[in-house]
C-alpha cells in the first residue's frame, strides 16, 4: 500500500483524531490561563491561606506525573462521587497540570514589572485590585508570552497521553488504526508530522501575533 | 510598625494656622540603619519646600513616607490637620487601615524620578486613568480635565504618544500632568530632573515654576538642582545623617549658611558645577 492509499483508506479518521486534539488543545489552554491566572495571584496574596492552597496546587501537580493525574482524574475521582465523560476528564487532567507550570510564569511576570509601575499606582491612589487589572496584568502578560508560547506547545504534546484513557484524539486514533494494519511508520510518523505541524504554523504564529499585537498596544511596535 | 507610645500624639491638628504637612518625631529605620531620626517638620498650605542634602541622608524617604511607599517606625505623619499614618480609634491613635491611608493619600501626589508612566497607555490615557478608575469622573470630564493639563504642560501634540515616543523631558511633564490630574492638595517632586538631559531639565522646572505661581498648592520638592531651589522655594531644608541640619529661606540658606555641615555641602556642590 503506498502512502497515497494509506492516507486515502485512513484520512478520515486522522483528521477526526487531529480535530479532537484541536479541540482538546483549545479547552485545555483555556483552563490551564485560567488556573494560572487564578494560582498565580495566589501565591502572591498577602493572605497566608491563598498563598498555602497555591502553593500545594502547584506542588502537586507539577510534582507528579501528567499521566498519573489524567488517571486520577478519570479512575479514582469517580470512587469519591466525582464522575467525568473521559473527553472531559482528558482536558481537565491536561490543563490542570499545565495551570500549574503557568502559575510559575504569571508570577515572576507579575514580580518583574517594575516596582516604579506599583508605586505610581499607588500613588495615584489605585485599589490593590485595580492596580493589578489596570496597571500590572497589562505589563505582565507582554512579559509572560514567550514562557507561554513554549508551555502551550508542552500542552499540545501533554494532549497525547488522553488517548491512554480512550479519548479518541490523534494518538489514539493512529493507535488503533496501526493495530489493525501494522503500518507502524505511516501510521506514527503521520502523527508526528501533524504535531509539528499544529506546533509550528499554528501555536507558535499565533503566540507571535499575539505579541506584536501586545507590543503594539504598549506602543513599542 | 513598632508598638510605640502615641498618647503625646493629638488626634487631629487644630487652630489657627494647621500645617498641611506635619512630620512629628517620625522616625524610620532599616533594621540597625536609622534613615530619619525623630524628624519635626511642618509645611504651611501653600508654601513650597525644597529639600536638599547628600544621598543616604534621608530626604528621598521624607517624600515616600508621605506617599506612605513606606512605613513609618515611630512618631505621626499628619496632612491637612489629619493623621495620615495612623487614625483615630476612641481617645487615642492606632496604625491606620488601608481605607484611611487610601482616604487621606487622596490629597497627596508625586512625581518620580524615573516618571513612572504607564507604558501601555497614552500621555492622555495616562492623565485620565486616575480621574475615571479612582476617583470615578466620567471619562468626558476625565478628558476634559486632563486635556486642559496636558495643554498647561505643553505636551498636546503628544496627547495620543504612549510613553516609549516621548523623551524623558516630555513624559516627565505628562506625569505631573497626570499627578495633578487628581487634584491633589500637595504635591511631592522626587528629584524629577535627576534622570533628564542637561539640555531639558528647563522644560520641567518651567512647568513646576508655572504650578507654583498659579496654584495654591502645597510642595515638596527633593533636588539637587540648588539654582531652581534657589528661586522658587519658600524654605530650603538641608538634611544630614537623618535629621535636618539647617533650613530657612533660600536667601539665608544658600546665602549665610551657619552650619559647617551646610557650608561644606553647599561648596562641594559649588565645585561640581
């Protein structure tokens, strides 16, 4: 079978597996900003409880591994009442983990944006909370974009280990489709070249315009 | 704060002539390090102060005491006859919640050496952000006010410039615009021309001359720019080692000084130039 044949007698079920990790990507990204957002001003709040439930968040799932959590998630919540469809539990697991590695990066953000900023806030007699939406978060996010540019492409790869649970994203379905044909090469090398590709022409020029278009905001461009 | 005995302290400043500004026994440490030590100064409702000395003596802190960017360690800061630092509870003085700091710093605004803008806003955005975030105008009258500002300190054209396009001279005057946008009873200069070129430091001294004459506000001034102390201060205060060492006005001062402390300053900086 050449190629060809093989991507004309299987492309259906690659671009179905290639959009669930899309879509798996986008949802896990919008949860881990979330998380990391949230985490992140946390561990820097004055108040010893949120700056100790942050810090063990992150502690834990930073600390272990992605594939353990995403079984956790999905085998052992269940046993406590909490029960979710595995596409579900398959981004949580993932966004959750990489919230947690954000929440890293919107602190030391947030911590570089220079102490004149805080003071001129203040001096103009800003809220703590409006000072950070107004004047620091701005500032911060130009800061942050690089480390999440990497962090999301992390994301992306992370988004393989749901097929382990059966969620029928890329892996899984070139999983299945080189069980029945032995096609090892076409089949994984397919999958590879379609990471990359999402990666490469898709996160990272997004991430690129979304720095300009920053960049552009605080005038530098 | 430390705990420390207020009961000298009176509640509020009343009578005839009440400071605006009053610094009684304030004193402020870094650990071992004594910055100021038991400082008494009061500013009178209009008057403008210009405080001068070497580094590490103590008169940047003055400034930022007052913008409270930093704690006091002892005695109490009063503005307008009220206390800034602390508040009263019952018959006595407590350290004050972040509502009252934030209730009395309403009447206080700075300008900083490094200007301090927000880069991601324009020189107009800039001047309207306190006014409509803050204060609660509405961002017509935000406008309005603020372009009346940016017009006294000539930066219209660059109204809509972020900061990264205006030289330091320029957003210098835009951040005093944007201090005075919040109508402040009493302003404080830190060493606003200590980061410009030789070449602009005019443009910013004539916007602070400008504010002086048509203002009645209240000011504190930290420079080394002795010339302009010279000319627009009421009262110069030289601080040594924490403490002032000498002050009067700008005629004694710079003409008579009496102490060694001052004589030896003021010829040293006589020589730079």
């Amino acid at each position: 079978m050449s190629y060809l044949e093989f991507l004309g007698q299987y492309g259906d079920r690659i671009l179905s597996g290639t959009l669930v990790t899309v879509l798996l990507t986008v949802l896990s990204s919008v949860l881990a900003i979330a998380i990391a957002l949230v985490t992140g001003l946390m561990r820097l709040s004055p108040n010893a409880v949120l700056r100790g439930i942050a810090t063990v968040y992150i502690e834990i799932f930073r600390g272990t591994s992605l594939l353990v959590q995403l079984y956790w998630i999905f085998y052992v919540l269940p046993l406590f009442g909490v029960t979710l469809e595995k596409f579900t539990a398959g981004f949580v697991a993932v966004g959750m983990n990489l919230g947690a590695y954000g929440a890293e990066l919107v602190r030391g953000a947030i911590l570089s944006v220079p102490r004149g900023q805080w003071e001129a806030a203040l001096a103009l007699n800003m809220t703590p909370a409006r000072r950070m939406i107004r004047v620091i978060l701005p500032q911060a996010v130009l800061i942050m974009l690089p480390g999440w540019g990497n962090l999301l492409i992390e994301l992306l790869k992370g988004t393989a280990l749901v097929a382990l649970i059966a969620v029928a994203d890329l892996m899984f379905q070139v999983k299945q489709i080189n069980g029945t044909t032995f096609l090892s090469a076409e089949t994984f090398g397919t999958a590879l070249i379609i990471y990359y590709v999402i990666a490469r022409f898709m996160i990272t020029p997004f991430m690129r315009w979304l720095e300009r278009a920053m960049q552009r905001k605080l005038g530098r461009a | 704060m430390d705990a420390q005995d207020l009961s000298g302290f009176p509640l509020r400043l009343e009578g005839d002539a009440v400071p605006m500004v009053s610094f009684r026994k304030v004193t402020k440490s870094y650990g071992s390090l004594v910055v100021l030590d038991s400082l008494d100064l009061d500013v009178a409702e209009g008057e403008m102060v210009s405080v001068i000395g070497p580094s590490g003596s103590g008169k940047t802190t003055v400034l930022r005491m007052l913008m409270t960017l930093e704690t006091i360690n002892g005695g109490v800061i009063y503005v307008d006859g009220e206390p800034l630092t602390h508040m009263p509870r019952g018959d006595r003085l407590v350290p004050a919640d972040s509502r009252h700091l934030r209730r009395i710093r309403a009447k206080i605004g700075m300008c900083f050496q490094q200007f301090n803008l927000f880069p991601h806003m324009t020189a107009l955005e800039n001047c309207m952000e306190g006014p409509v975030h803050v204060l609660g105008l509405s961002k017509k009258e935000a406008r309005e006010r603020s372009e009346e500002l940016l017009a006294m300190v000539g930066m219209t054209e660059k109204r809509d410039q972020h900061p990264s396009r205006l030289s330091g001279g320029q957003q210098q005057r835009v951040a005093i615009a944007r201090a005075m946008a919040m109508r402040p009873k009493v302003m404080l200069f830190d060493e606003v021309t200590s980061a410009l070129d030789p070449e602009v430091i005019g443009e910013v001294t004539n916007v602070i001359r400008k504010l002086v004459a048509e203002h009645n506000l209240t000011m504190l001034m930290v420079t080394h720019q002795m010339g302009f102390a010279k000319d627009i201060s009421d009262r110069v205060c030289f601080f040594y080692g924490g403490r002032i060492e000498e002050q009067g006005t700008p005629d004694a001062l710079f003409g008579h000084p009496k102490r060694e402390r001052t004589q030896q300053f003021l010829s040293a900086v006589r020589e730079a130039i």
